[in-house]
C-alpha cells in the first residue's frame, strides 16, 4: 500500500498563530469602537473632548476645589485678596443635613422618625430581594402594619390625657422627610386605585365605562401644579364649616388621584395585551369577575406593564417636589430655604445645594428603574423567544 | 333535540336576580349614579356655603376689573390698567410661546442624543447614556431652580456682560441680541415668501403624483428649499433691503434697544428642553431599534446607499413607533411649562395665580386653569392622531 507516495500528505496541523495583535485585546477593540474610519475618529476626539470638559470643571468644583469642613460662611468665602478658587461648600450641606433629612422635626423626637425609617428600610429590603423567605407576612408587614406604626409614630399618639407620644404638628415635617412621605404614600395608593380605574374603563357597563374615562382623561390633561393648587385652595371650600383638612393631606389626596390616573393608562395598556382566550378560559372554568381578574387576567398583565408601572412610580417621587410650590418643606424646598440662610451665604452655596439634591433624587430614581430592569428580566417566564 | 331545546329554554327559571349579571350590572351602575349625584350635591351646598360666608361673589365678572400689575413678557398689548381677562390671555400665550419653542429645541436635541446613543463610537453613545440617565434622573423643578439661579448669580453683570459677534449679550439682565426691524417695503419680501410656499407645496404634490405614475423623481426638497430661501432675497433685493437692526447698546447699568429675552424664560426653555429631550433621545433609540435589520439588509440588497436606505426604509417605519409616546411627551411638555409659577415667569398659572391671591376667586381661576390645560391637550393630541393615522401602516 504505502510503498512509494509521490506527493505528501499533511498529517498534522500546523501550529495556530495567535490573531493579529492590532485585532485583539484593546487595540483592536480601540480600532473597531473608537478609529474605524476618518469620520469615526474626528468623533472620538470630538467626544473625548466634550467629555473632558464637562467632567474636568465637574470634578474640580465638586471635589478638588470643595470646601469639607468649616462653621459658617468664612469656610466657603475667597479672602479678599487671595486668588484661590473654592468649589462646592459641602461644609453647608452637613451643618444643614439634620434639617434636609428631618426638616423642622423636634430633634428629641428625632429618634420617631429613625425608627420609621429604620422599619421601612427593614420592610423593604426583604420585599424587594426575591429569594427571601416569608414574603406574605413581608407583604402585610409592609402594607398594613407599618403604615398604621408609622402614622402613629410621626404624628404622635395620645389616649385620652395620657401623652404617649407627643403630637408632632405636619407643618414641623420637612425635608426627606415629607417627600418619602408624599411618594411612599402616593405610589402604594395610586395602584390599587389605578388598577381600579383601569378596570372600570374597559368594564361593560356604560356609566361605570364614561365615569372612569373621564375621570382618566381629566386628570391626564390637566399639569400637577394646578391639581395641587386645587387640593389646597378650592378643596377647603367643598368641605361643611368647621372641617378641616391637614395640609399634608390636601397634597397627598391631589398627589394620589393624578397619579392614578397616569397608573390606569399603564395598566389599561397591560389588560388589552392579555389574548381573549385568557378570560375566556377564565370564564369557562367557572370564575366571576374578581377572582377571574385576581387570578387570572391581572398577573399576567401587571407583569407585561412593570416598565410603565415603574416609570409612573419614579415620575410621581420627582413630581413630589412641586409641593414646594404650594408651601411645603419637601427635600428641594428645605434646600432652597436654606440656601438664603446670611450665615452661609457664599458665591457657591446654592450651586452646592442643588447638586446635594440632584444627587439624592438620582439615587432614588436610578434605583428605581435598575430595580425595574432586574425584576423585569427575572420574571421573563418566556412568552418571547 | 327537542328535549334539548326546551332544557336551553328553561335556565332563566333557575337565575335569581341577584345572580342576573344584567340586574347586577344596572344595580351597581345606579348606585354609582347615586353616590356620584350625592357627593355633587353636597360639595355644591358646601361651596355655596362657604362662600357666602367668605363673602366672594361667584360668576366670571372679575374679568372685566383692571389688573394693576405689570408683567414682564407680553406679546400682546398689556398695561397695569388692562383687566384681569387680558393679563390671563397674556399668560396663556407665553405660555404657547414656551411650549412651542420648546417642543422644536427638545426634539431637535433629543433626535441628535437618540441617533448618538446608537453610534458604533463607544465615546459618543456612552457619553449619549450618561446624559439620558443624568437628566431624566433629576426632577424638572430642580432643573429650573437650578439654571435660574444660575442665570442670576453666575452669569456677569450687564457691564461685563458675556458677548458673542459683538452684539450679542448675555448677563443676568436676560439675553440681549440684534432686533431686525422691517420698512414698509419689505412687504414684497414677505410676498414673495408666502409666493414661495405655496409655490412648494404645490411642486411637492406634483413631484409625488408623478413619481407614482412614472417612477421618476424629482429633487422637491431642494427646489423648495431654494424657493423659500431665494424668492423673498429677490423681494429684498429688488425693494433695496429695507431692514435695518436695532442694536443692543449698553447706557448705564443696562442694555436698551435690540431684543431681549428675559433670564426666567431662558431658564425656563433651557430645562423644559433638556428635561424632555432626554426622554425624546430614549423613544428615539427605541423607535429605531423597533425596525428590523433586516430592513436594512433587504434595503442595501435592492442597492441603495446607506443615506436614501435611512431616509427612505428606517425612518419612516421608526416614525410610525416613534409618534404615539413623541405626541404625550409633547403634551408633557405643555403642561410641565406651567413649572413656571416657581420661578415666576408670566405664564398662565404664574399670573393666575396672581389673579387668583388680588380677587380670591379660587374656583373661577382653577377652572379656567383646567379648560385651557385640557382643551391644549385635547388639541395636540387630536393633531398627532391625525398625523399618526396618515403615518400608520395601510395594510390590505
């Protein structure tokens, strides 16, 4: 077989060279992403620069050039004569931070409001985590329990002439305080309402279909600012003599419906996604109408309309900075009052301020949609491929 | 069968009436009525109550009284003895103004951010993302408090004011730039513009009929871009340039002549326009990854070049994702400009809500709050329906 082979045959592989170095590792990501072609590199450039001197002045002002400590003004104020340049006065923020986190709130009664705060952060934490335990009695925990400990432990109880609590006024709340107030309240009142309002919309019955659309539509249309308005300078008027309402209140009950609405619309988009074949298998198993919707309709729709539920929840704690407008302390309000305090007042106060509640709204909101993403991807029980 | 249909006949025997769903359903629809009816009844006792004891005459009369105060931006004609009627007619064009103005500022800059956030240049879209999630993050009202402060306390006084071609100024008086004032003759320009338009429209309607019938183009866009820009510089030329600008010049401690735009209103555009440009830049990305490549592929198959593949095959199917969620932050838009009350722009909440503190007439104010905010929303939204239906897909 093998006595004379005229021409060879290859047994093994050659060695494999490695790719060229200008393809891999970070030249050759640099070459794809950033200097693909001529166009592409004035880019890069363009955008290294743009970036540089946004975040360059940004860095210097807000680290670099900040002033950390001091115990009024002088710590933030160029001496005359000096040529220095002095950034952000984060020494203003924390002489100020009890009043941003608890506003005017008596400070021997401080501790009330740590311990709300310290429950809902232990509440929540839990809930929001998927893999823990117990998430029923979490659920009812958070929903009924607490609010009723915490109604009591901010506003202070009494029972008959036994001080148990002292009774700590509204008007003396502020700050983070009054926005977390605001928001926890609006978005845990607004579902249930809006899922309500959704229902009703799509519901058959012609009175209870037109009450819902035009309860929807008016809220819609009109800005919060007037709704805010109207809670605190024509509800008055609906009420009989002598009754009335705690401003807080008045706010939370405007903040509440205008937010429902926008929830029903989201959850309306959800429900007209769910196949009729759903409710009518629904029906042919013999449910009525709540249990057919509670166990049937309303979990798949919900879970389709999560984005939308979320961004309605992160515009609704944005949009609790416009009781600003209307006289309330919320964190922005408290901020801008006590930027005009004389004591500190220097060329950078004010920028330093708005920053400081930049930067806690972005905590707030960015978590909320990352929060968002995460449960999104994880209760993605394919339906898409 | 026949047994069958007399079972079919029976079951209505068996049916209670609270087990009717039709009975049920006028039951609960009656109550609703009567709950409603109820509550109307007696907020309206109350507020009747209320005021009379208060002492406040209802009805729109107040209307007609004279307003007493100045506002700083008016487009129409408006003194301090103009009547309440007039000040919120003021406030009710600044703020279209600010809508309208702003509503071209967001979606120009948020179509660039959105197109950016998609580039192959990881520069660019990361630099497009930080500033997605860095704006839309930060509550509106921050952002205006925020460039209005700005505007007061960064920008230089009017002797050292910031300058740019030498006459345009910028310091914490407003923006002052070159006023262009036109003579009489500068009518035959004006002409010749709306000459031009029309000109356009027509040429453009033609184009597309002949295309349809024959397959050949014809350049509509270019020639009507020449019309329009060509046809009133010939009215210009001919009469002789009869426009002259008003200079801003500086006499004391501030600038006079030219035209200025008021620090709250720069404040106020600036906000309102990066705020909603950032969610346009998402629902632009979002539109254009909507499209499947294989559009794009099919498009460089029939050999067309990546310019006409965008302008001719995405774009249009991205639009059609894009309106619907453009028309509601429009609308956002419209109704966030009533953020102005916070920094006292002369919008119709702001001077409403003067009104409403010199006369007291809560309910009278708010409601005309609420007629013009919804008869906006129902407008705009009733025009993006229009233009989404003509957009929409015509399928068989």
């Amino acid at each position: 077989m093998s006595q004379t082979s005229t021409f060879q045959i290859r047994t093994e592989e050659a060695p494999r060279l490695p790719a060229p170095v200008s393809t891999t590792g970070l030249i050759g990501w640099m070459r794809q992403n950033l200097f693909s072609s001529a166009g592409n590199t004035i880019l890069t450039i363009f955008g290294i620069l743009l970036a540089y001197s946004i975040f360059a002045p940004l860095i210097q002002f807000a680290l670099i050039d900040a002033v950390w400590s001091g115990d009024n003004r002088d710590a933030c104020v160029v001496p005359d004569g000096s040529t220095e340049t002095v950034g952000a006065c984060w020494a203003f923020v924390k002489a100020y931070f009890p009043q941003f986190i608890y506003g005017r709130y008596p400070t021997e009664e401080i501790y009330r409001v740590n311990i709300v705060y310290a429950m809902f952060a232990g509440l929540l934490i839990p809930m929001a985590i998927p893999s823990v335990p117990f998430k029923k009695l979490n659920a009812v925990l958070l929903l009924i329990v607490f609010p009723i400990i915490a109604y009591y432990l901010l506003t202070g109880l009494v029972i008959g002439s036994d001080v148990i609590l002292p009774i700590v006024e509204t008007p003396f709340w502020g700050g983070l305080l009054v926005t977390l107030v605001i928001a926890v309240t609006g978005i845990t009142a607004s579902l249930p309402l809006g899922i309500l309002f959704a229902l009703g919309r799509r519901s058959d019955m012609p009175i209870v279909k037109l009450v819902s659309v035009i309860f929807i539509e008016f809220w819609r249309g009109v800005p919060l600012i007037t709704v805010l308005f109207m809670s605190s300078v024509m509800l008055p008027l609906f009420l009989p003599e002598g009754v009335t309402f705690d401003r807080l209140l008045r706010v939370l009950i405007g903040v509440t419906l205008f937010s429902a609405a926008y929830m029903a619309e989201v959850v309306r988009g959800g429900l007209q996604a769910i196949p009729k074949g759903q409710y009518e298998g629904a029906m042919a198993l013999g449910l009525r109408f709540w249990p057919m919707m509670g166990l049937i309709i309303l979990p798949q729709a919900l879970k389709l309309v999560i984005p939308g539920i979320v961004n309605t929840f992160i515009g609704l704690f944005k949009d609790t900075t416009l009781v600003m407008i209307v006289g309330m302390f919320d964190l922005l309000g408290q901020i801008q009052t006590s930027t005009s305090d004389p004591n500190w007042a220097s060329p950078t106060t004010g920028v330093t301020g708005y920053l400081f509640a930049a930067m806690i709204f972005f905590c707030f909101c960015f978590g909320m949609s990352r929060y968002s993403i995460f449960i999104e991807k994880k209760l993605h029980t394919g339906h898409k491929r | 069968m026949t047994t069958r249909d007399t079972e079919v006949a029976q079951p209505e025997a068996r049916t209670s009436l609270i087990n009717d769903p039709q009975a049920r359903a006028i039951f609960f629809q009656v109550l609703l009525v009567a709950v409603l009816v109820f509550a109307g009844y007696v907020i309206v006792t109350n507020t009747v109550a209320n005021l009379q004891r208060q002492n406040i005459a209802s009805g729109y009369g107040f209307l007609e009284n004279i307003a007493g105060f100045g506002i700083s931006l008016t487009l129409i004609d408006y003194s301090e003895t103009s009547s309440y009627g007039r000040a919120i007619l003021v406030g009710l064009l600044n703020t279209v103004l600010v809508a309208v103005v702003g509503v071209v500022l967001a979606s120009t800059l948020g179509f660039i951010i959105g197109v950016a956030r998609l580039s192959k240049n990881w520069v660019i879209s990361k630099l497009a993302y930080c500033y997605v999630e860095a704006i839309r993050n930060v509550p509106l009202l921050l952002q205006i408090v925020f460039w209005y402060f700005l505007l007061l306390n960064a920008v230089p006084s009017a002797r050292n004011s910031m300058e740019a071609f030498g006459s345009v100024f910028l310091n914490n008086r407003g923006l002052f730039m070159p006023k262009p004032v036109f003579g009489p003759e500068a009518v035959l320009a004006l002409g010749a513009l709306i000459v031009a338009v029309v000109a356009s429209i027509v040429i453009k309607i033609w184009a597309s009929r002949r295309q349809m019938a024959t397959g050949q183009q014809f350049p509509s866009g270019l020639t009507a871009l020449g019309l329009i820009v060509l046809l009133p510089l010939a009215g210009l030329v001919v009469t002789g340039f009869p426009v002259t600008f008003d200079y801003p010049v500086l006499k004391g401690f501030n600038f006079v002549g030219g035209q200025r735009l008021i620090p709250e209103m720069i404040a106020l555009i600036t906000a309102l326009s990066i705020y909603t440009s950032s969610f346009i830049a998402e629902i632009v990305r979002a539109g254009i990854q909507a499209v499947s490549h294989g559009q794009t592929e099919a498009a460089h198959a029939l050999g067309l070049r990546h310019g006409p593949t965008l302008r001719l095959v995405i774009i249009p199917q991205a639009m059609r994702v894009i309106i619907p969620p453009l028309t509601s932050q429009y609308l956002n838009l419209t109704k966030n400009s009533s953020l102005a009350v916070a920094i006292a722009f002369p919008d119709l909440v702001s001077l409403g809500g003067t009104v409403l503190n010199q006369t007291g007439q809560a309910i009278e104010v708010i409601s005309i709050w609420m007629l013009v905010y919804l008869s906006l929303s129902l407008i705009t939204s009733a025009f993006m329906n229009w233009y989404n239906q003509k957009m929409a897909l015509v399928e068989r």
